[in-house]
C-alpha cells in the first residue's frame, strides 16, 4: 500500500480466480461482499485481525446465454456493468452481469434469477428502513436501472421467489442509467444518466409531474461517444 495513504497494517486476501471487478460493505453484519471475473460473488466476515471466506455465490445464469458470457461479469474499463449491492438488512445480495439479476440470501441458498429486457447498468436497495409501514415486516425492494434508460423494481417474496414490476412512468428513452441512489421504500429515488441528466421519481405513479428531470451535469460529447463506442465494442464481442 502506497501513495498518499499513510503506513498502515492489512491483509492480503486470495479472493479469486480472476480480477476483482467490485466490492461492497455491509456495516450492518461486517460482511464483505466482492465480485470477480470468475463469475462468482463472495462474502468475507471481517474481525478487526481476520477475514475469513463465509460464503461463495455461484452466478446463476440464464440456460439460454453463452458460455462466453460467463467470462466476465464485466470489464475492467467499466465497473459499472457488474453492480455489486446489499439489502438494507444485510438479509439479501444482489449483482448483475449483462441481462440477468442474481440475488442471494446471505447464509446459504440458491440464488434467484431474474432475467431482465435489457442490459443492467445499476441496482439499489433502500439505504434505509421505511419510517412507517401498512403492515410488519419491511419489504426488501431492489431498483435495476438498464443501459436502454428503462427501471425496473424487484421485489424479493421469500428465499424461493420474486416478483418485478415495471417502473414506465420512470422511463427515458436511449439513455444509459448510470447510478441510482435511494434512501428509503417510502421516499423518491434518483437516478444519474449518461446524458448528465438526474430523474427523481418514485416506485408508484402519483400525480403528472411528480417525476422531475433535471439537468444536472454538462457531458462532453466527446466522452459520451467514446463511452457509446466503448460500450457497442464490449457488446460485439461477446457475440
């Protein structure tokens, strides 16, 4: 460890088989989460002087896609096409790699497959347990923003099932999603485009209007075709 980091103690991991593509914290229940190229996903518990490997998640993919497609749960010029996320209660963990979502129970279990219409390019679990609830127990929700500008919303049934719902009233045509950020079930949610653009919105369809589009950021042209460039060559090589 060098650079501008002071001197400090740490551990070296053999985590993978392949490059490590993400990682992710869970406070909640000091668990580790990383991706790699290898096609697997795995969760480190952390002490303060020990990591120790707790569990490996398969990627189960769609019987339809390519073995290709298993190399690589993205590329190293672009992170974001392999998200990486926890749920808020630390119960769940999701990432996707090209169409397919996975999402895994923490502590063992198979894990779900949905197989989305386009490209994922970001998942997001609230931040935050909703303030108040209709009823008990808190739902466990994941927005997927897709590289065709479309949001969709998964919601986790039980450890065998799900169910997605289409978020149209959220739609924008053509645009990569590029992040999104959500603090609550019960509050709106943003999410960041390529064209510099910032949408909040909410998982249900209120009133006309109550979907703002702002112009947050300028993008140069210049980067943005040389992502749309970069993007349709990752895209051609895998077929």
């Amino acid at each position: 460890m060098a650079g501008d980091l002071r001197k400090c103690s740490f551990i070296k991991l053999e985590a993978h088989q392949s490059r490590v593509i993400t990682c992710g914290w869970c406070s909640k229940k000091g668990l580790l989460a990383t991706s790699g190229n290898d096609g697997t996903v795995r969760v480190w518990n952390v002490t303060k002087n020990q990591y120790t490997l707790q569990q490996t998640c398969i990627f189960n993919k769609d019987d339809g896609s390519s073995e290709e497609g298993m190399s690589g749960l993205g590329s190293p010029s672009d992170p974001c096409l392999s998200p990486l996320a926890w749920s808020v209660t630390g119960r769940y963990l999701a990432s996707a790699m090209e169409k397919m979502v996975n999402i895994w129970q923490v502590n063992g279990g198979k894990g779900l497959l949905d197989v989305q219409p386009h490209w994922v390019s970001a998942l997001a679990w609230p931040e935050e347990e909703a303030e108040s609830l209709w009823c008990g127990e808190p739902k466990d929700m994941l927005l997927v923003g897709r590289m065709d500008g479309t949001l969709g919303l998964i919601e986790v049934l039980d450890t065998s099932s799900m169910h997605r719902t289409e978020l149209e009233h959220c739609y924008r045509k053509d645009v990569a999603v590029m992040h999104i950020a959500w603090y609550s079930e019960d509050k709106p949610f943003a999410v960041g485009y390529a064209d510099g653009k910032l949408l909040i919105g909410s998982k249900e369809p209120l009133e006309k209007g109550a979907i703002v589009v702002i112009d947050a950021h300028k993008v140069n042209q210049n980067h943005r075709t040389d992502f749309l460039i970069f993007f349709c060559n990752y895209i051609f090589s895998k077929q």
